[in-house]
C-alpha cells in the first residue's frame, strides 16, 4: 500500500514538474481554491477559468514559494485572489472620479434581515453586484482587506474603493428591504 505525500513532498514533486504531484496538490486545495474563486465570479464557470489560470500559476511559481514566510494555504489563497482580481479588471472597468460626486451617504444593513438568510442566499445577492462593486465588497468584507489594500491591487483610488463598498451596502439594503417586505 503507497503511503499518502505530504505537502512538502508534494511542493517538492511540483518543482519537478511531477504530473502525479501536481494533480495531487490540486486536488487537495480544489475545494478551499474554488470557494475563493466563487467569491469573485458570478458562475461557476468564470470561478473554473480563474482556477485554471491560478493553478498554472501555482505550478510555474512552485520555485518561489518559501515555507518559512508562510504557508501553502495562504500563498495559494493570494494567487487565486490576484487571478480573480486579474480577470475582473480584465473585463469590467471602474467607477470614475466624476461618478464618485454623484455617490450619497453609505447605507445602513438591518442584521435582523441577513439572520433570516442562509449563507447561499447572502451569496447569491452578492455575486449580483456590478462586478467592480463586487471585487471591492468581497475584499473588504470576507477577506478583510482594507481600502489602501484594495486600491493597490484593483488599480483604483482609496475614495473610488470607498465608494464601491458604499454603493455595495446600498445595492444589499434595497435587495433585503425587497426581499422582506
């Protein structure tokens, strides 16, 4: 009976370009990279390409990757982050300047409202967004970046980030407000 590789002799069978390792280390982050992909796609398709492309890059950059800055999980997480990010700003384009005048006060959520939602529901609602409000909700307030962070990665200014996430909370607010009256 063939014993299980573990995550360093998988990384290992990567840097040698091991088919058998690659699929294996696939395999195991399939779920956890697909979930994050899901979060910035609007289907299960575009959450597919994003994989696809995340995970060559994995492969490629397999050499790079240095344990004792962090781990495996976080440093496929970052990829798969910066693939979605990569192909939002590949198809969409951001809120200008002059279109962030025109945005009014943040709107406030009724918790009350989300409590009675599963997290499929939430999800749904959100991948509704318009995809830039999107990529900037999903930032902020699932995986915790803030709005220099954000403005970085996305190629948008602090107040254009400020404004998605407004617009983001006043987009759910009408959507619950619909949904429980």
């Amino acid at each position: 009976m063939q014993e299980t590789p573990t995550i360093p002799d998988l990384i290992e069978g990567c840097k040698l370009n091991d088919r058998k390792a690659q699929e294996l280390l696939y395999r195991h982050f399939y779920a956890f990279a697909m979930t994050i992909a899901m979060r910035y796609s609007r289907d299960e398709a575009d959450a597919a390409d994003i994989m696809s492309l995340a995970f060559v890059k994995v492969f490629k950059g397999i050499h790079s990757f240095d344990s004792s800055k962090g781990s495996l999980h976080a440093w496929v997480k970052r990829i798969v982050i910066n693939e979605a990010l990569d192909h939002i700003k590949s198809r969409h384009r951001f809120v200008s300047q002059e279109e962030l005048a025109a945005a009014v006060e943040e709107a406030q959520v009724d918790n009350s409202a989300i409590d009675k939602l599963n997290a499929a529901q939430v999800m749904t609602m959100i991948q509704q967004l318009p995809p830039a409000t999107h990529a900037v909700f999903v930032l902020y307030a699932i995986d915790g970046y803030n709005h220099r962070e954000i403005a970085g990665r996305l190629g948008i200014s602090e107040g254009t980030s400020k404004w998605h996430l407004s617009e983001a909370r006043k987009v759910l607010q009408k959507k619950l407000t619909t949904l429980h009256t």
